[in-house]
C-alpha cells in the first residue's frame, strides 16, 4: 500500500492525539489542538482543505475511539465467559447419600426385574409383603404396594417408572397385556 504525503502528515497529526477521550470539536481544547496540528503539517493549506483535513482527522479519531471500547468490551465478555465456564464446571453435583430402606428397595426391584415382569402390577404383587413401601404417595397414605397402586394406578406406575429408569433395569415389554 503506497502512503501519500497528504495521508502520511494525517497519521502525524493523528499519532499524538491517539487516545483522547473527546469529541474534537473546535470550540474544545482538543479541537484547537487538532486545528494547530493541521496547520503545522500542512501550511500552505487552503482553509477548506484545512477544514477537509480537520474532518477527516475527527472521523479517524472517533473510529479510533469505537475500536478502543469494542476492544475493551470483547475483553470483558471473554473475561465473562471465562468467569461463566469456571463456575458451571465447579458445580459438579455429587451424589448424596441414599437411605437404607430405597437401597432395599432397589435391590428388591432388580431381583424381580429378572424374572422379567409384563407390568407394573406384577411388580407390585412381588414387592408387597416383601419390603416396606416407600415414604411417597400413593404408597405412604395406602400403607402398602398393592393398596397404594389401586388407589392411583397412574401415580405408583409414574413411581416405579421412574425408579426402574434409575436402576438401569430393561422396559417392559410392549403390545397388549
């Protein structure tokens, strides 16, 4: 890229104001400045090109401006991220310690998942009377596997699917009963 003698007094002018925070105005400290400036790289300037050359100045300097605050922002918003992605992975959640009563039940369910049961009510049968319900509705207020399925089918199925997931344990099979 070739550099004129006009572009090249420009970046003159332009390399001692880099950084100030003004608008450049000629009415401001800052714009006497840039209008001094102008007229020692160039003297023999007519006063339009003297104002042409001031404009075009002002315009670099406010670029210059945008790209230091664009520069300053995308800082922040990796600073951010950086910030975001240390506190999602120290957020490891652990498992808490299970009860005795829902490790007597899960073993319990993977016994009888063996013998392969086609529904959620031979599952039942075989738990009741062999261990005691969970603290969960409908098996709580039931006070039993069975009593607590035929008060809400649906709620005891929700229950136990939810628990037979948990487990790792195969689907029941699929078709009519």
């Amino acid at each position: 890229m070739q550099v004129t003698k006009q572009k090249l007094r420009e970046i003159m002018v332009l390399s001692g104001l880099q950084g100030v925070q003004d608008d450049f105005e000629d009415d401001s400290i800052f714009g006497r400045l840039l209008q001094k400036r102008v007229k020692a790289f160039n003297p023999s300037a007519s006063p339009e090109e003297l104002d042409r050359i001031k404009e075009r100045c002002r315009e670099e300097l406010k670029l210059d401006c945008l790209r230091q605050t664009i520069a300053q922002v995308d800082e922040t918003r990796r600073r951010l991220e950086e910030i975001h992605t240390k506190q999602s992975t120290s957020r490891i959640s652990r498992p808490g310690k299970r009860s005795s009563k829902y490790e007597a039940i899960d073993d319990a369910l993977q016994a009888i998942a063996a013998a392969k049961p086609k529904s959620h009510r031979e599952v039942f049968e075989q738990l009741d009377g062999r261990i005691h319900p969970p603290n969960a509705e409908p098996f709580a207020s039931a006070r039993g596997w069975m009593a607590g399925f035929k008060r809400n089918p649906a709620r005891a199925a929700q229950w136990l699917s939810k628990r037979w997931a948990a487990l790792g344990l195969p689907t029941f099979p699929r078709g009519p009963k």
